[in-house]
C-alpha cells in the first residue's frame, strides 16, 4: 500500500516531506485536508495514537484566532470537533505508512520509518 502525506500543499513544513520523499525515491498519495478534509474515524484514529495534544496545531494562526472561550477546557472530544470544522488545525503532515503515523516532519523520523 502506497504512503499518504497528509496535510496543505502550501504549508513550509508538508513542502519540506515532499520533498524529502522525492529526494529518497519514496512513493506516495498526497492528501490536501484543506479541500478534500478528513473524516471523524480518520481523525479520532490519530487522536488516540499520538493524542489531542499532539494532533492539534495551537500554534498556528487559525486556533490562536479561535475566541478564548472555544479554546478553553480543551479534550480530546472537543479539539476533534475543532480540527473537522477547521483541517488547519490539524499539525501537518501527517504520514501515514501501512496504518502506522508520524505527526510532523523530522527528516530523522522519516529515514527510520522507511529505512
């Protein structure tokens, strides 16, 4: 089964993925959850293995513009409901290779994923 990279083609850090992958040869299905978003099951999936902390991007210009009351008292639940409504709020990339996901890119974590 083919890698899929998740995230926003315009994003610095999904740019730098691709093109680690193009340079190592690695095939893969790029997801764009901007336009083609990401289902709850998908969502919850990375939720439970790598947690809401890690899944939800606070730091990015999309959640810091959230009005203080969405962003207050903060599970797994509801930061859910905050990435389907808003895909740039999920921490991209994420890769997804046979199942197993990395959150980010480390040119490290890649190289032991597909060494």
């Amino acid at each position: 089964m083919i890698p899929t990279l998740y995230g926003i083609p315009n994003c610095d850090t999904v740019k730098k993925a691709r093109v680690w992958l193009d340079a190592h040869g690695e095939a893969y299905a790029f997801h764009d959850y901007k336009k083609l978003g990401v289902d709850r099951a998908t969502l919850q999936d990375w939720v439970s293995a790598h947690g809401w902390e890690t899944v939800l991007n606070r730091a990015g210009t999309t959640f810091r513009a959230l009005p203080p009351e969405a962003k207050a008292d903060l599970d797994a639940g509801k930061a859910i409901e905050l990435m389907l409504a808003q895909p740039s709020m999920i921490k991209r990339p994420v890769l997804d290779v046979n199942g197993r996901t990395t959150v980010g890119f480390k040119p490290e974590i890649y190289a032991a994923v597909f060494g």
